[in-house]
C-alpha cells in the first residue's frame, strides 16, 4: 500500500472502514486524522478498548502502531482513544527497543 507523506492513502482506508465499523460499536464514536489517525471516543473506557482490540483484530491492512494517546474530556463523549497507524515498514513507523532492555 502507498501513502504520501501524512499518511493520505492510509487515512482514506480507515475512513472507508470507519463507516462499518460504528454500525457495529454503536456507543462510540469513531473519527480519522489526516495523518492516519485512528480516534475511538465513548463514555466507556472498557468498551473504548474492546473497540480498539476489535479495530485491531479484523484489520486486513498491513499496519503497525506508531503511537497511541488516552484523552479526558468535559464534555461528552468524555474520553477518547487515538491510535496512530501506519502501513507496516513505513518510515517514522519503527518503535524503538526500550532502553536498558
């Protein structure tokens, strides 16, 4: 799979898969970044996770986690998961090994 530089191509993936996957999880919200950005949003942590592990588990796109950030908010939906992908091998998609490891 090809991307430009943010992620363009990737992106439009998860949008296209993003639709359907809402119908299934209907107590979230689910948004894309730009930059390929994955955003799960609920009230419910523990189904904000399930929601993650499914995305993650039926995702036929060969992606890698690059980064991964929790959000507290006031208003609702008051919490929101943002999982950063990328095809796998990309640039910038490498995770280091943990120092002293």
């Amino acid at each position: 799979m090809k991307t430009d530089q943010d992620g363009g191509t990737l992106a439009q993936a998860l949008k296209d898969r993003a639709g359907a996957f809402v119908n299934s999880h209907v107590d979230l919200w689910v948004g894309v970044e730009p930059d390929a950005t994955l955003v799960l949003a609920g009230n419910d942590a523990q189904a904000l996770f399930q929601a993650a592990a499914d995305w993650l588990a039926d995702d036929p796109q060969d992606v890698d986690v690059v980064d991964v950030s929790w959000e507290r908010q006031a208003a609702e939906p008051t919490q929101a998961l943002r999982i950063r992908l990328a095809p796998r091998g990309a640039a910038g998609a490498t995770i280091p090994a943990p120092a002293g490891g």
